[in-house]
C-alpha cells in the first residue's frame, strides 16, 4: 500500500481473519471486516430474533461486511411513516410493561375501570390478576398521534384524565 485507501481495503482486518459468527449453526468464512460485535449488536440480534452468534472458538469480535448489513438492515427495518399514518394498524413492537411490580389495588383499579372477567373472579391473588390484566393490556389499541397530542394538552392544560371524566375542568380548581 501507497498510503491512499481506495476505500475497500478499510473495511477489511487482516487477511487471516474470518468472521467470528455463527449463522443458523454454521460457522461464517467471510474475511472480517472492522466491525465488532459489540454488546449492543448483540441485543439488537437478540432483539430480532436474528440466527447469529459469535464463535466461542473464535479469537475476535470482528464480523464480514455481510453479517454488518444483515444486522444494520434488521436494526431500521421500520415502516414508513406515511404508511403507518395511514392504516390503523397498532405497532407490533409493543414495549413491555410489568404489570407484576404494581400494587394489588392498582392492578385492582384496572380490573374495575376495564371492566377485564377473569376465571376464577378472585383478585386477592397478584399473579393471576397480573397475567390475566396482562392478556387485556396487551389488546388495547393505541393510536400514537392521538396519545401523544392528548399527553401534551393535558400537560399543558395542568389536568389530568379524572378530571376530564367526571365533568370536572381545569377551571373549576
């Protein structure tokens, strides 16, 4: 080399190195590139349910251009905002909440205020109310752009859903 990169040779470790991932239980022979497979690649793999791996074998954590793209393309694979916005499909990456650390009168509250039928109707356990309350939870559909824009009104009005519900406004304190 003359010191000038023609923009391939960056991209590559050194030649006797192949990328330390396991793909779909085989092992890759693709050269490795400069990336890593960091800690925070490997949530996103985990994320994704992607079928990757690294190698214990393997004496690195640099994976091929290939795995690099497979993982990037996984990581923003999202749909596009004009799409979402026009269908009322709800996001299918739903965060998850853990109904299991709230109060049982919390989790008694949501059971009254949705109106959720549970068998058997006993609430005086916390794990079954919870799971039961968790099934519900999860159907609830939630329009984003209406959330948000209700969330900023009601911050902005200083009043919460309650006082909206009982007739009551802002005005009347």
């Amino acid at each position: 080399m003359n010191g000038f990169s023609t923009g391939e040779e960056d991209s590559r470790g050194p030649p006797d190195q192949e990328c330390s991932l396991v793909d779909d239980g085989e092992r890759c022979r693709r050269p490795a590139g400069n990336a890593s497979y960091s800690k925070r690649i490997q949530k996103t793999v985990t994320q994704r349910r992607l079928k990757l791996h690294l190698d214990n074998l393997a004496r690195h954590i640099y994976i091929c251009d290939y795995h690099k793209g497979v993982i990037q393309s996984a990581r923003t694979k999202r749909r596009r905002k004009d799409s979402e916005d026009d269908s009322n499909e709800t996001d299918t990456d739903v965060p998850e909440v853990d109904l299991f650390q709230l109060h049982l009168n919390t989790l008694r509250r949501y059971n009254r205020f949705y109106k959720v039928t549970q068998r058997p109707l006993t609430t005086k356990n916390k794990a079954p109310l919870a799971d039961t309350l968790m099934k519900h939870f999860k159907t609830i559909p939630v329009v984003e752009k209406e959330a948000i824009n209700f969330f900023f009104y009601m911050v902005k009005t200083n009043s919460n859903k309650l006082d909206h519900k009982n007739g009551l406004g802002s005005d009347t304190t």
